[in-house]
C-alpha cells in the first residue's frame, strides 16, 4: 500500500435464522469458532451484550474481519492488534502499532453490510471516516431535515421533487456520519453546524474487485463534494454564526453506490484524496476465515 490511497473493504455478513438448513448452521458455528479465537476478551465481551444472538454473532464477524484485514497491511497476526478508542468510542490502533505500522482505520456497517476503510501515512493527525446505509423505506425525513440538517442542505433539499429529495437526504445522511466518525466527535458534533454541497459534484466510476476471483463491476462515485461548517464567532453570542467553507486541500469528501438501496460514504482530512487512489475490493466472509 502506497501512502495517499484509501483501500475500500466491503463484507456481506450471513444472516442465519431458524429457518436455516443444518449444513449452514455447522458451517457458521465453525466460522464462528474460528472467529472467537481471533478477538480479545474485551471484544467478545461486548458483543455478547447484545440480545440477539444475529446482533452477537454479526459483532464477533466484523471484529474478526477488521483484525484479518489489517493483518494484510502489516506483519501482525489477527488477534495481535491492540486497540485504544476516543472519548466519543472511535476505535484506533493502539499507539505503538499505529507508529509501527503507519495504519488508519474506520468501520461502518449497516445490515448485513460491512465496510472497512484502510489508508496508510506518516501523518498521525490523519482523520478517516466512512459510513454506509441503506435507504429506509418509510423514514420520515422533513422532520429530521429540519432539525439536524445545515441550512444550505435545507435549501438545496427543499428545491427538488419528492423523490429525489428523499434520495439525496439519505446521501447527505451518510456524508454527515462519515464526517462525524473523522472527526472522532460522534453525535456531540451538532448536526446541524456543517453540510455538504453537490453544486459542483460529477459522477465517476469505481471499480470494485471481488477478492475471490478478481472479477470486476463499476460502482458510481461522486466527487467534487464540498463541505461547509459554521463556526461561533464569539462565546458570548451563539447565535451568530458565520459560514466558512473547507477547502478541498483540507477535507476530501465522496459518495459512492453499492446498490441503488445502499450508499457509501468517506471523508478524509489531512491531505488531498484523488478517485484514483481509491481502491475497492469485495471479500466473502469464508475467505476472511481460511485457515
């Protein structure tokens, strides 16, 4: 991996239920196996807070992956990799290894659907931060609009028709948790105090690269997004704000399409991102297991 290029990692997770046949639940519990062994104890102890055993066994999957994944980039094994996390919960390599090895991280899944994102620098101020999401049918979205979008997303939102309004609320969506996870900050970064801009955005092609037989298919990307903040211009008086936009040296912003239901985000500050170091690559949850 060469510095200044992002790896783009997709998983699809199984969904197992009681309606499954008995080869797939031995050929999950023996998947699930193999996966335990490769998280530490504070890892399995939290996915096991969760109620459902899906929920459990998708938490131990995903772990499983991140750890196998970095291993690729790194002379590390799996459960080697150490851990800190931010005060909003953001997972970063522990200090040592991200020295070590000059990797950055960030996770996002949705569903059955996992996204890891990879880059590699020297610069250990780097913030990575991706999102994915499918669209929820029967969300009601001028109430969130309203009450956690920047007002230029709301203008912009409000001068298109219903569909795809509803469309681009899902994609501004997904930019807004992308950008929250950078920065580290979480949901105590107000919603409504940045946005992003599509005035000048295109579509491109990326291609992704299924990990098992090298096949290829395009997936659209949007670039050319940019993104505002507003920022308080005194403490004393939070009510006036001032718009200020990012340059595009700062941050680098994209959107990308799995599926016409699933959308992708990433936001990367700290250096110049070009479409062309973005690579993407499809990888089967067998695969992530061999032995």
């Amino acid at each position: 991996m060469t510095e200044n290029t992002v790896d783009l990692w997709f998983l699809t997770l199984p969904k197992v239920n009681k309606h499954s046949d008995a080869n797939m639940h031995s050929s999950h519990a023996t998947l699930i196996h193999r996966a335990r062994t490769l998280l530490s104890k504070d890892e399995l102890d939290k996915a096991m807070r969760y109620r459902q055993p899906l929920a459990r066994m998708h938490a131990i999957y995903i772990r499983a992956f991140l750890r196998v994944t970095l291993s690729r980039y790194a002379a590390i094994k799996p459960h080697e990799w150490c851990f800190e996390y931010g005060e909003q919960g953001k997972p970063y390599l522990s200090r040592a290894q991200r020295q070590q090895t000059e990797l950055a991280f960030n996770l996002s899944h949705s569903d059955e659907q996992v996204l890891l994102a990879i880059t590699q620098t020297a610069d250990q101020e780097i913030e990575l931060g991706v999102d994915i999401e499918f669209e929820r049918e029967h969300l009601s979205v001028s109430t969130i609009m309203k009450n956690y979008f920047h007002p230029l997303e709301i203008t912009a939102l409000t001068q298109l028709e219903f569909g795809d309004q509803r469309r681009r609320f899902f994609d501004l969506w997904v930019l807004k948790e992308s950008y929250i996870k950078a920065t580290g900050k979480g949901l105590a970064h107000a919603l409504r105090s940045f946005g992003f801009d599509f005035s000048f955005s295109h579509k491109q092609q990326l291609s992704l690269v299924n990990e098992n037989d090298e096949s290829e298919h395009s997936l659209e990307l949007i670039t050319g997004i940019v993104l505002d903040v507003l920022s308080s211009r005194a403490e004393d008086d939070k009510n006036k704000n001032v718009k200020k936009q990012i340059e595009t040296i700062t941050w680098s912003t994209y959107l990308g399409r799995l599926s016409a239901a699933c959308r992708f985000g990433l936001v990367v500050k700290g250096r110049k991102l070009e479409p062309s170091s973005i690579h993407a690559r499809q990888i089967c949850l067998e695969d992530v297991l061999a032995k």
